[in-house]
C-alpha cells in the first residue's frame, strides 16, 4: 500500500517537479517519518514549487508564512484579543496551526522568530500567553532558505537545525529537463491543476504502518556505528544527537517502506546519512581551512564503518 502511494504522490509532483525524483522521494520519506524538511539552494531552483506541490498532493490544510527580518513571533504563533463583544480574550491561531506549513525563506527572519517554531517542530504544539494549544496531526514544517553567503540572512540556530529530520538541496536542472521546463510552462502554470491524491487519514495509517518495517539486530547496529562515529572523528567539533539517531533509524524505515519492502537494509542507511546527518555536525576550522565540506565527512564516515554482510 505505502509504495504504490508513494508512486501516485511521486507522479503528480512529477507533473510540475521536472527531473527531481530522489528529492521528491526523500520528501516523502521525511513526511511518513513524521518528520521536518531543510530544503536549501539558491533562489529559483524550485523549493517554493516542491513544497507547494507536496502540499496540493495531500488533503490537508496548508499554511505558508513569508519570513522576513520584521517578521515577529506573534505573526508564526497567533496571539491572544480582547473581544469587546464577547468581553473576554480569544486566541487567534497563527499560521503555524496548519497541518503543512511551508516556511519560506527561513533564514532570512531574526534568530528570534525562527526559534518560534521551536515548540512546534518538536512538541507539536504552541504556547500563547502560557495557554497551550495542540497542532492538528500530522504536521509537517517544510522550510526553505538561501545559502547563508548571501546578503539578508541569519543562520539557523543549532536546536532549530537538529529538529529537521533531513536536509536537501535541488540543484540546477540538466540541459534536457530545463527544456522540458520551458514546455510544461509554455501555456500555463502545472501547480494550478494539481489535486489531492492522498487523504490526511491515509496518510496518518501510512505513518503507523513505517514504525513496523522490521531492523535486524545487525542493521541497527550499524546504523548506531555510523552515528557515533561522527562523535570520535577527528575532524568533528559537535556529533550528531541521539535525535540523530532516531532520525536515521525512522527515515531508514520509512525508505523500505516506500521501496515496498518490509526491512530495512544497510543501502537504505548509506543513502540516507548524508541528507539525515550532515546538518546536525559541525566540523572544526582547521577542516575547513582545509577545504572540507561537512557532506564530505559523513561521506567518509559512512564509507569506512563496517558494513554487516549475511553469514
């Protein structure tokens, strides 16, 4: 059920996303994890179009917030009025109370708002006035941002950063799939006659049916492995969180599933760590006076721990 979903979510975003389809599979992969998605790259490569496809796939309620440095936290959260009608204070929800929030542009509001989403990513839930409301489930954050290099921005703070279960990154399209683009868009805009192919309850079953994919003792083994060892590397300040781990381990779950197997096997780690782990390390100056990337730590990681083979 889960993978032939998963392929009828992957061809309708298919229709306006050209040429992106691990992106789009590790989106949906995040979303039956339950989990937040970074999606960064330069502006133009089609962030805001993937997020609002996802969203126009699933038949839930959809909220979108423009940050921008003059952006408070009231204006994510909601706030508490005074109805002289009613003679009494009433909460007014913040687009936040959404069951899919596209976070656009992120990075470009003040560390101040962006920790408003704090409470929300990980608790699901918000607090107004010391009132505490609970989000509709499920909830999924997909936020977008520049690369910190460009003039405007605020990078993210750490706690926010380790709370997205993956990071992504579309890059450029290819000679042939920009052509293709020209053509999709030649008489209208494909994401105007999107329409829903999954309902919010398929979805929450779906989420249900992940947390049972079956890990054999030496998978999560080596999956362990993996994320303790960017704890001892050399050129690691900050290792990934036992959040981390959890993380790999439900995306690894949730990748079986949408591959339509019912175990997860070492691949699904390989190729998940580099999008689950690289945003949660943080590697020392001397590395990057040396020209290293944190993507190319974890790619080394990952191929030097030990991968368990059947007896």
């Amino acid at each position: 059920m889960i993978r032939d979903t998963a392929l009828a979510l992957k061809e309708n975003i298919g229709k306006v996303i050209i040429g992106k389809d691990g992106m789009v599979e590790l989106l949906l992969v995040a979303m039956l994890s339950d989990g937040h998605v970074l999606i960064e790259d330069v502006p133009g490569t089609g962030k805001t179009t993937l997020a609002k496809a996802l969203a126009r796939s699933l038949d839930l309620s959809f909220a979108r917030i423009q940050f921008t440095p003059d952006l408070l936290p009231s204006d994510v959260t909601g706030i508490n009025f005074y109805n002289q009608k009613t003679q009494e204070f009433e909460f007014r929800a913040g687009p936040v109370v959404s069951q899919i929030l596209l976070a656009d542009e992120i990075n470009r509001a003040t560390p101040r708002t962006q920790s408003a989403l704090l409470e929300a990513m990980q608790e699901r839930q918000v607090t107004v006035d010391r009132e505490t409301y609970r989000l509709p489930h499920p909830f999924l954050v997909l936020a977008t941002q520049n690369p910190i290099e460009l003039e405007g921005t605020f990078p993210l703070p750490e706690a926010q950063v380790d709370r997205f279960l993956m990071q992504i990154s579309l890059g450029y399209p290819d000679e042939a799939e920009e052509n293709d683009i020209l053509l999709r868009y030649q008489q209208s805009d494909p994401l105007d006659s999107l329409t829903p192919v999954v309902s919010g309850e398929q979805l929450r079953t779906m989420q249900a049916e992940v947390r049972s994919i079956r890990v054999e003792e030496s998978v999560r083994q080596y999956l362990v492995r993996v994320t303790r060892a960017t704890r001892e590397h050399q050129a690691v300040e900050l290792g990934v969180s036992p959040r981390g781990t959890l993380a790999l381990y439900r995306a690894s779950q949730a990748l079986a599933a949408v591959r339509g197997r019912g175990f997860v096997i070492p691949d699904d780690v390989k190729l998940l760590a580099p999008y689950v782990l690289t945003h949660r390390i943080h590697i020392s100056p001397q590395t990057r006076l040396r020209g290293r990337t944190p993507q190319e730590v974890v790619g080394q990681i990952v191929s030097e721990v030990p991968v368990p083979v059947e007896a």
